[in-house]
C-alpha cells in the first residue's frame, strides 16, 4: 500500500506537468472549473492517500493497540476490550470492530505491512475469546460428516451432495456426478492469504467457474476459506465428490504431482500469451492516437510565426504523452514474461525430478 501510494503521486504530478505543458504550448479554451478538477483528480487526492498511509502507525505498549493517523489523531484500543469481547475480529473485511466507539472510529484496520500485521493477530488471538474472533464464522466444524456443502463462487451459489450439485436461485435441474467430467478445487497465494477457484466440468457447455468466497457446512454458519484456521472444509468437500473427479491443484508451493506441473505450465502459457496480447492492444490504441495527433503536430511545427522553442515543446511533449503508455506496457509485459518463464523453468525441474511413482 506505501508503495502503490507514491506511485499514484508520481504518477499524478507527471500527469498534472504533461496537462499544463501542453495547455502552456497549445492553448485552447476550456472550461473555468477543468484546471480545478485536474489537480483535485491528480493531485491533491494522491498527496492526501500518501499523507495517510504513511502516517498509519499503529504503536502496541501495555495499555492496547494505539493507532495514529495524520501524525495527531490517536485513538486506544485498550487490552481489557480485547479480553472481555468488547473487541471483535472479521475475518471476511480484515479488520477489528468495536461496536461501543463512535461511528467514525470503530473499525480497525489491520497495518499496510504485512509483517506488522501477522505481529498484530498474533498478539491479539492470544487474548480474545473464541468467540469474538471471526464472528458469525464456523472455525470449528461441528459436524463429522455434512451431508451437503454450500458454495458461493463469486455471485453463484451451488450447493454440492454426495448425488451432485445444483445451482441455487435459479430454475436449473439438479446435475448428477455422472454428468460432470471433472470437480477441479485451485489454491492460489499459499499461506493466510489463500484463495480457491471451483471449476465443474461439464461434456457439453460452459463450466461452471468461480472464485470461492464463502462456503456453508451448516445451514447458519458461513466459513470464509481465506480465514480458515485449516483446511478441513476440503476435507469434507472431497468426501462430497467422487474420487475419479475430484482435481486439487495449487498454483505455488512445492510440485505434488506431474499433473499439477501440466496444469501451472498451461496457466502460465495463457498468462504468457494475454501480457502480449494487452500490448499489442495498447499498441493499436497508440496507432490511433497517432493518426489523430501526428497531422496536427506536423501543422504545429510548420507554423511559421511560432518560437522553434516553443515548436519543440508543443511536439515533444504530446510525443511522450502517447509514447508513456506504450512503452510502459512494453516494460510491464517484458518483465512478466521473464518472470514467467522462470517460473516455468523451475517447473520443469521440479517435474523431472518427481519419482515414478507420481506419474498420474
């Protein structure tokens, strides 16, 4: 976060110079209130999200969790809250909430660095009770063996049993497991942070996708996937499905099997060919850019009353305009297809160096 946040400052004020710049070289009418909205846009709303962020510290002493914001406003988050339950944790948003302060000063976010803020949960689950950590969530599973499974995947809800699954809220039929071809569960970002994309695979039609934002293992408790202390949820979803379908692949960590190589190389060919495919789409928006632009500034500079100065600027500076998002796309595409091809590479290796006895 400090770190998007001095890049939308730099980014800002070097949008705000190229604004002015070309004002300054090519005047042309605008309305009373543009320049207004221009440095409100590119400059004072930058400058203000950099000011708060790096002015978010939170201190932790004997008293609590003290948090300071602009250099002066400090508010206390004492300990005795945090024992008592006063203080509860949402997993889902990731922040504090203490329902008895002021409205304007009830939540509590966790740091910007990640390692204050592993610092800041571990001390704070050692002192709150059970039930004041991930409120209306089930870290526990009650029940041994769940007959059904409710799944939220992005706006969808599928509610899986051991007969198949069906999409809820709609008038679509039940499906049977003979109908699905593959049950596919992909873990993305290994460690607290962890996502799951639930892919069904059907003979005929679209597969039914999604990121998995909440699951149901009894009809009111809601268990976030990304906050879960473990994964016994999966555990319980495999029961659910039959052993021929079910695919766990994850896409970091240590290589499990020679399919789960085949199914990161494949992720990482299409992540390859869409950076080349958002440049060469960046670079046709550039062309037609140019064909507007370059007349214009070809006029500009046979202007024959107009300073050769003032003739350099007015075509240097719309040039580097339209050249900054072109080559910025270039270098972003660059430098993830490197990055990709070592991951690659890496699985390659890993690959060959599984046993026999992976071989699926």
């Amino acid at each position: 976060m400090q770190r998007l946040s001095v890049y939308c400052l730099i980014g800002g004020s070097f949008i705000l110079a190229l604004h002015f710049a070309v004002q300054h070289a090519m005047p042309r009418p605008m309305a009373p209130e543009a320049p207004y909205v221009f440095v409100g846009l590119f400059g004072i709303c930058p400058a203000l999200l950099w000011l708060w962020v790096t002015s978010y510290v939170l201190v932790i002493d004997e008293r609590g969790v003290s948090r300071f914001r602009l250099w002066c406003w400090k508010s206390l988050w004492t300990w005795e809250a945090f024992r008592s339950g006063k203080i509860v944790f949402d997993g889902v948003q990731g922040h504090f909430i203490w329902r008895e302060r002021p409205l304007w000063d009830r939540w509590l976010p966790l740091a910007f660095s990640q390692a204050d803020s592993d610092l800041l949960l571990e001390t704070t689950r050692q002192l709150m009770p059970e039930e004041a950590w991930l409120p209306n969530l089930a870290t526990r599973i009650t029940l041994p063996h769940p007959e059904k499974i409710k799944l939220r995947l992005f706006l969808t809800d599928v509610q899986v049993t051991r007969l198949g699954y069906q999409v809820l809220g709609g008038n679509q039929s039940p499906k049977s497991w003979s109908d699905v071809t593959e049950f596919r569960v992909e873990r993305t970002n290994l460690g607290r942070d962890s996502s799951y994309r639930i892919k069904i695979t059907l003979p005929v039609g679209r597969p039914l996708s999604g990121l998995m934002t909440v699951l149901w293992l009894e009809a009111d408790k809601p268990l976030c996937p990304s906050s879960a202390p473990s994964e016994e949820w999966l555990i319980h979803l495999q029961s659910l499905v039959p052993p021929h379908l079910w695919k766990y692949f994850r896409t970091d960590g240590k290589l499990q099997s020679r399919e789960e190589g085949e199914f990161r190389l494949a992720r990482d060919y299409r992540e390859l060919r869409s950076c080349w495919q958002m440049f060469l789409l960046v670079l046709a928006a550039f062309t037609a850019m140019a064909v507007t632009f370059v007349p214009k500034m070809i006029d500009l500079w046979n202007t024959p009353y107009m300073p050769l100065i003032w003739k350099l600027i007015g075509v240097a500076v719309p040039a580097l305009y339209l050249l900054t998002l072109p080559l910025l796309m270039l270098g972003l595409s660059y430098f993830r297809r490197q990055q990709l091809l070592l991951q690659m590479a890496q699985t390659r290796q890993e690959m060959a160096a599984l046993p026999a006895s992976h071989e699926p």
